[in-house]
C-alpha cells in the first residue's frame, strides 16, 4: 500500500476516446511508487449513449465535473491526436485555473504539439512527455517544463507557466 506521501488527488483530463491512456498513466505511476486517486469521468457504456443521445443536461455535466475537479489537487491533461478538439477537455482546462489548480499537459503516444489544446496554451503549469519521472516532477511542482513531444525543451506560450507552486 502506497503511503500517504505518495498518495495524490488529480484529475486526468482527456478526450474519451483516450479513456484507455488514463489506465495506462496511473498504472505507471503505481509503478514507481504512488497512489493516484483520479476524479475524471470515464462514461460507462450506458452512461455514453444517454450524453451521445443528449440526455445529460451540459449544465449537470458542469456541476458534476467542477465537483470532479474541486476535489482534485492537480489536473492533468493528456495530450494525443484530436485533445485539442474537445470542448469539454477546454472547458475543464478554465475551470482547473479558476480554481487555482496545477494543470500539467502529459503527452500520450502520438500526440503532437499541434494536440495541445488552446486553454491549455493558456494557462498549463508544465507539458511533459510519458515518463513517471517526469510527469510527477511536473505534478508535483518540482519542474515547469514544457516540452515537444519529442522531449526536446519549448517556450511556454504564457508568463504564468514559470511560477512554482
């Protein structure tokens, strides 16, 4: 069991076709040592075709995930092809930094810079490529980096990424 000190709270943004990337990210943070407690929705089957037929209000849907995201201590975001086409992935990137929270982008596999989605372009904390190392350097506060996918450095395109929580 993972100690406390190692247990953290975040909420993995994503686009839901990349649902099977947010088993993979905790499941590599498990590896080296920590607990991750995700808040982020992942629609169940049913759950799926009652938003896809509209059922689900937008409204309930943003009461849920700002819930969802209050009780996290950081968000993250994964990155891969067609993130930065999601509104809702936008929506809790603003809603993460109204409310203060660390947001780290975390690249998935084939996700380019042209992925990285415009609110996050806004207000990311740090963008890092797929390595536990890395993403809980970034989770953590320990580095503001932001990164190409090919791991190579890049200018945050916001002042606010070098401040250190």
């Amino acid at each position: 069991m993972a100690s406390e000190k190692k247990r953290r709270h975040v909420f993995i943004s994503h686009h839901h076709a990349d649902d099977e990337h947010v088993s993979r990210l905790a499941k590599l943070l498990r590896g080296a040592g920590y607990d991750i407690r995700n808040s982020s929705i992942r629609a169940k089957p049913a759950n799926q075709r009652r938003l896809d037929r509209g059922e689900v209000s937008d409204e309930t849907i943003r009461r849920l995930l700002r819930m969802k995201i209050s009780w996290a201590g950081r968000i993250v975001v994964l990155v891969g092809k067609d993130t930065h086409k999601r509104p809702w992935v936008n929506w809790e990137i603003e809603q993460a930094h109204k409310q203060g929270k660390r947001i780290v982008g975390v690249y998935i596999r084939g996700g380019t810079h042209a992925d990285v989605p415009e609110a996050f372009e806004k207000y990311g904390s740090a963008l890092v490529g797929w390595t536990s190392a890395s993403v809980m350097k970034a989770i953590d506060g320990e580095t503001n980096t932001f990164e190409r996918p090919d791991g190579t450095s890049r200018d945050p395109v916001h002042e606010g990424a070098s401040l250190k929580c």
